[in-house]
C-alpha cells in the first residue's frame, strides 16, 4: 500500500530530463507540482502539501508564516457558521481613469474570487460575537483603495452601533496608487471611524500579518488597543531601500521584522498562528464587561 502512495508521487512529478535524479544526492531541478508539495522560501524544505495545510500553513521546519487568504483565515479564526459578510459586493471603479485599471481589478477578482481586497463582517471567536476585518493579499497586494476605506470605516461603524469589538488581520502593500489621492485619504477615514470606535469605549485588536506597510501601517493597522504580529512578518512603512537612500546609513538586518517592532514598542505581542484564535478569545473575554454572560457571572463571583 505504501509502495502504492509512492508511485503515484513519482508519477506526479516531472523529472527534468536532462538531470535524471541521483540517488543520495538533491536533486534541484526537479519541478514540484504545486498541488503536492510545499517549497518553504525561507528554508527550501519540502512538506507534503496536506501536512503544511494541517499545519496552518506554518512551515513545520522553520516556523515561516505563509500568507492566507481571507476565507482561509476566516476557517481557523471564526466559529464554524457564525460569519456573517458586509458589503460583499462592494467594487472599486477607475476614478481617475487609470489606464488599464479596470483590467487589473478584473484579474484581481478573478485570481481572489474576492470584489475588493478587504473582507468584513461579523462572526464568533469561541462564541465571543466580533466584528471582523481581514485584508485580502492576493487581491493587488491587498491595497487600500476607496472600496477597502470604505468598508472599514462601515465595519467600523457597525461595531460601535453593536457594542462590538473589532479584531483586524491587516496584509498590504499600502495605499493603491491607481487611485492616487483618494486612496491616500483612506488613511484619514479610517483613522476617523477608529477614533469614533474608541470614543464609545470599545476594543480594538489590531493583527499585523505578512506584509503590512505603507499606508495601512501609517493609520488603521497601528492604531489597535492591542498589536500583535504574527513571527517574523515584514512591517514597515516606506522599503528599505528608499530608507537607506534617504538617511545615507546602513539599516540593521532585522529592520522592518515583527521582532524588531516588539523590541521597540511598536508591537504588543508576537503570537504563533497555532494560538492565534485562544489569545483573541483571551483578549476579548478579559476585556468583556456584560454581566450576562457565564464568563461574566464567573468573573463576579
Ligand atoms: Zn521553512
């Protein structure tokens, strides 16, 4: 049975012709199928797809946090059910006419089976209702544009008329510069619907994954009661290189890293996607003061 399973691994997998695999030794130019194994970029290791799926998509050699879709991470964060979706169908148009920018948002739908690169909502974390905000890379690198300010701030808004905290998953490359100012503007509406959300006394966690920059780093992302980063992320506003040219100095090699943000204040905890959904349902059950829950009456007594 087992000779079975390796067969059809063999079978599956293209060999390069003119480099036949030698026994003992690694044989790079074999060509993986992306549906069967997984090649960890910062290790090279391989793992059986299904193994690194059971895994959360955390290299099991080096702990590398792979990026998630927002339905993926909506799967282990959520209770099963309970999400419940606003403005779905919420899309970005071209207002300043960028060439080709109206394609572009057509791939990005198609390649994300996503309308926009944030997806909000509702939904329970171990039966604590939440509002939740989960930005979406493979839709333009997760880029803030009109339609994902727009939908925060909503978000936003409903949290503050359901007495909800918000829990966001923040993955951007910034601002989209298709929409040039009007993205830039984001940043001030959103910081807005989270100061009104703070006002009413409402908690806020902030989750930084991989990458968060630009724009979305400069307002909403780091504006949480509470950042945690996920291990090792890309945290940042402008790139490095745009640093180092402007400062004349050489940064140091852990800039920009999650770890580098906890040491100088700049993040709250770093927490491994494993524990990712205890530590939210710790938070926000420390943070919950209605005394009508069990959590509440056992706190009371
Ligand atoms: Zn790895």
């Amino acid at each position: 049975m087992l000779d079975d399973f390796f067969n059809s691994i063999k079978s599956r997998i293209d060999y390069d012709n003119k480099s036949k695999p030698v026994k003992g030794k690694k044989n790079r130019k074999m060509a993986i199928p992306p549906d069967l194994l997984f090649k960890c970029p910062r290790c090279q290791e391989l793992t059986f797809m299904d193994e690194f799926e059971k895994n959360q998509k955390v290299c099991i050699e080096c702990n590398y946090h792979s990026r998630l879709s927002s339905k993926e991470r909506i799967n282990m964060i959520i209770d099963e059910g309970t999400f419940i979706e606003y403005d779905e169908y919420l899309s970005s148009k071209n207002p300043l006419n960028f060439p080709d920018y109206d394609k572009k948002i057509e791939q990005a739908k198609l390649t994300s089976s996503e309308n926009d690169a944030v997806k909000t909502g509702e939904g329970e974390i171990f039966s604590k209702l939440s509002v939740i905000i989960i930005m979406e890379s493979n839709f333009m690198m997760g880029s803030m544009g009109s339609v994902v300010g727009e939908k925060i701030s909503r978000a936003f808004e409903n949290a503050i008329e359901k007495k909800l905290s918000v829990v966001l998953f923040s993955a951007s490359g910034g601002a989209r510069m298709q929409e040039g100012i009007i993205s830039l503007m984001q940043m001030a509406k959103t910081s807005a619907a989270v100061s009104k959300h703070n006002d009413a006394g409402l908690l806020y966690i902030s989750v930084m994954t991989d990458p968060t920059t630009g724009g979305v780093t400069a307002s909403f992302a780091s504006l949480g009661d509470i950042i945690i980063a996920e291990p090792k992320i890309l945290i940042g506003f402008a790139g490095r290189r745009v640093i180092e040219g402007t400062i004349k100095q050489k940064l140091p090699d852990d800039f920009q890293t999650a770890e580098f943000m906890l040491e100088h204040g700049f993040v709250d905890m770093i927490v491994d996607r494993v524990n990712m959904k205890n530590t939210l349902y710790n938070i926000l059950d420390l943070h919950d003061f209605s005394e009508d829950t069990d959590e509440g009456k056992l706190n009371n007594e």
